[in-house]
C-alpha cells in the first residue's frame, strides 16, 4: 500500500464521523505494521533511523482510534451491570541473566599478543597492528575508534550473521617505569572514564587485577579490566549500548575465566631468558640455549617466538604444510635466494633468503610481529618488517614440516647473527 492509498483511507474514514473503525481503516493500520522492515540493532553503532510517512500516518491513526473510542465512552451511559473493581496483578521479574552454553564458545588466540580466549561462535577481531605505547588511550573520542594496538573483538564481522552480544577491546605493552596496578588503572581508564560506578578487585590467569564498572562511558556501558603480567600493562574493556546491563556482566565474566596469557601453560618463562628450555606447549618439543639479552614472546602449540631486543630481531619456529615462502614468490618487493642445503638438530633442512625492500609496507596485512604463521592459512610464513633481512629454514621432524624464521634488519650490526648460530647449533627435536 502506497503512502497516498494510506492517506485516503484514513482521511475518508476520519472526514465520515463514524464512531465505528471501518475495516479497511483497520487493515490499512495493520498492513503497515507488518509490511514496514525491522532493523537489528548493531552492538555499537547509534544512529537515528527516520520513520516511513505511512508509518507515521499509522501511528496518528492509532492515536485518534484510542482518543475517538475514550471520548465516545466517556459520552455513553454505561449499560449492565457495574464493572468490578480492577485487581493488581503482581509484576513478573525478568528471568536472570545466564552464562553461554559451553557449545556456544570458540578458542581465539591473538596473532599480536599471543593470548587465548574463548568467544562466541561467529564473533570476528580486527587484529591489533602493534602493542601499546606506555599509557596511549585505548580508544579516541568514540570508544567504537579503538588505539591499533586493540584486537577488537566483536560479532556481525565479515558477514557472519550472529548475535553481538557486545565488544572487546584487550591491548597491552610494556610496563613504564615505576607502574602499579592502581597507577595504571588510574593513568589508563580514570584518565578515559573518571569515576567507575563500581570498583572490585579480581584476578585474570592467577594475576591480581582491577575491574572498573562504567554506567556511562561516552554514552556507553563499559566494564574495564586492568592487570599486569610478564612485565607487560594490559587492558580488557568490554563496550556496548545500555539496556543490557545484566547478560553483559554475566558474559563478560564467563570470558574472563577462559583468558589465558601467552605461555600461561608453557616451561619457558615469558620474558628474559638466559639458560636451556625445553618447549611443552609447542610440538614437536625443542630444546634450546639461550643467553642474556634474548626474552620469550610466545608459546603456542604449533610456534614460539624468541625475540633479541624487540620484534626486528627475532627467531620464530613453526609448524608448516608445503611451501612456507610461497606467498613471497609472486612478490617484487621480496629478493629471493637460492635454496642450498643444510642441516638443524643433525636432521637435513633447505634455507633460503629473503630480502623484503624498505619501500615495500606492511606485507602481512596488518600484524605488527615480523614473522609468523597467518591464522587459518598454515601453509605460508610471513615476513612483515620493511628492509629486513630473512633466513627461512625448513626440516622434516617426525613426518612433521617445521620452518624456522630469523629474521633482522638489512645491514645489521649486532651480534645477533652470532648468537642465532649458537641458539640453532644447541637445538634439539624431542
């Protein structure tokens, strides 16, 4: 029904006077009621949605059919018996807010941080393309702008049809000098939010943190964790529209108790390494030495990283399937050498070089670590940082194709080359 067909029955109907609806008054109401689309709420996005001229003669026709049939009856003797006096019913409280079905969770680990957490099935992250920078704020002015540090986390991305429930933002970096885990929290989410509505002390992987309830953070509900761990400041925020209060501090709870730090579960300690380790958690299990200088990034079953320094300095190991430099071949910005033979951990290996030129960008497509395997794709190592240098080696364990990345800058003057021939010399596949 068209918005002038609509018109003219409420207007015919209106200009006759009747105290009586006219069917087709009725069925015009009731068409637009049905017919007019229904639009999901997105988690985040607020916007004001403008309301269709039939839609808005519907509800102007409602409003007279309520006030025409009050004063009608106001106007009538009553007939029959007197009314009964209404009784109060009493109200039925909304059900409680429940956790999600074990069935209902999927493992996420971050390509950045290296961390796990379970999530609701269909939920996307736009990954984090490097770590914190001391206090930098988590998000700018509209919390939906998160810092490139943040792994958003959050359903309805990359057309899977779930139902948010709300949205993450976990971030971390190095500690400045000096941080506490009030002082962080103070420097971090007060500086953002203010005052929380509430304030509790929990623990997020054994560690002692803080969780700051915001009733309105820039309009929106917020429940933001800070912790320390591993000589690094992190951040956990939960974000969405008011009115779900309730479900959103149950899930937000049940997510925490799944959060795992990188190598939570792993012998290597993460942080400053110096002596000789054995991997548990990546397999097939590596020993390896290390000296002073060189720190544990992460810890997963099929890699670990190593770094000397930082990111552009770096040893990473992984599980692989076919070749793990094709995604360099077709590229003009990577220099590729020859492959010559050679041996890690007295088993046979092929190594190659790849030189990735300082004009060339961000290659991996938005992770900030300089080499590692892309998620869902476990045939292709990626080097990431412009003007470095690579060494890409690979070997047959136990029927099993494991790759080792080291990778530093072009024109390097460290030892570092010294010190990978010494940790590659001391490995061993158990």
């Amino acid at each position: 029904m068209s918005d002038r067909q609509f018109e003219r029955t409420v207007h015919d109907w209106l200009e006759d006077g009747s105290d009586r609806t006219p069917p087709t008054a009725i069925d015009a109401v009731l068409f637009a009621i049905r017919s007019t689309p229904q639009e999901r709420d997105l988690p985040i996005p607020r916007r004001f949605i403008q309301m269709p001229n039939y839609l808005r003669y519907a509800a102007a026709a409602i409003v007279l059919l309520v006030a025409v049939g009050g004063a009608i009856s106001l106007g009538r003797p009553s007939v029959g018996p007197p009314a009964a006096s209404p009784t109060l019913s009493a109200t039925t409280p909304a059900p409680p807010a429940t956790q999600l079905p074990a069935s209902a969770l999927v493992p996420f680990t971050s390509a950045q941080y290296g961390y796990t957490i379970s999530l609701p099935k269909g939920w996307g992250a736009q990954a984090a393309t490097r770590a914190l920078h001391g206090t930098e704020p988590l998000f700018g002015n509209d919390p939906q702008v998160g810092t490139p540090a943040g792994d958003s986390i959050m359903g309805g991305l990359f057309g899977q049809d779930a139902a948010a429930l709300g949205r993450l933002l976990i971030a971390g970096g190095a500690i400045p000098a000096g941080t506490t885990l009030e002082s962080w929290t103070a420097d971090t989410a007060l500086v953002k939010c203010g005052a929380p509505t509430t304030h509790a002390a929990i623990t997020i992987d054994g560690e002692a943190a803080t969780l700051s309830t915001y009733a309105s953070c820039a309009g929106l509900f917020m429940q933001w964790v800070t912790v320390l761990h591993g000589g690094w400041a992190w951040h956990i925020d939960w974000i969405n529209n008011p009115g779900s209060e309730g479900t959103d501090v149950v899930v937000f709870k049940q997510l925490l108790a799944t959060f795992r730090f990188a190598g939570s579960s792993a012998t290597i300690p993460r942080g400053p390494l110096s002596g000789t380790y054995t991997t548990t958690t990546f397999t097939p299990a590596v020993t390896f030495t290390v000296g002073a200088g060189w720190s544990n990034k992460l810890e997963l079953a099929d890699e670990f990283r190593l770094w000397m320094g930082d990111g552009a300095h770096q040893l990473a190991v992984a599980r692989v399937d076919g070749d793990p430099i094709r995604f360099a071949r077709p590229n003009p910005d990577f220099t590729i050498g020859t492959p010559f033979a050679t041996t890690v951990a007295g088993l046979p290996a092929q190594e190659v070089s790849l030189v990735l030129s300082p004009t060339a960008g961000n290659i991996s497509g938005g992770f900030a670590l300089g080499a590692f395997v892309v998620p869902g794709d476990r045939n292709a190592l990626v080097v990431q940082h412009a003007g470095s240098t690579s060494r890409v080696i690979w070997l047959q364990v136990a029927g099993q194709e494991v790759a080792i990345v080291i990778e530093r800058p072009t024109g390097d003057t460290t030892d570092f080359d010294q010190q990978v021939q010494a940790i590659l010399a001391s490995m061993s596949f158990n």
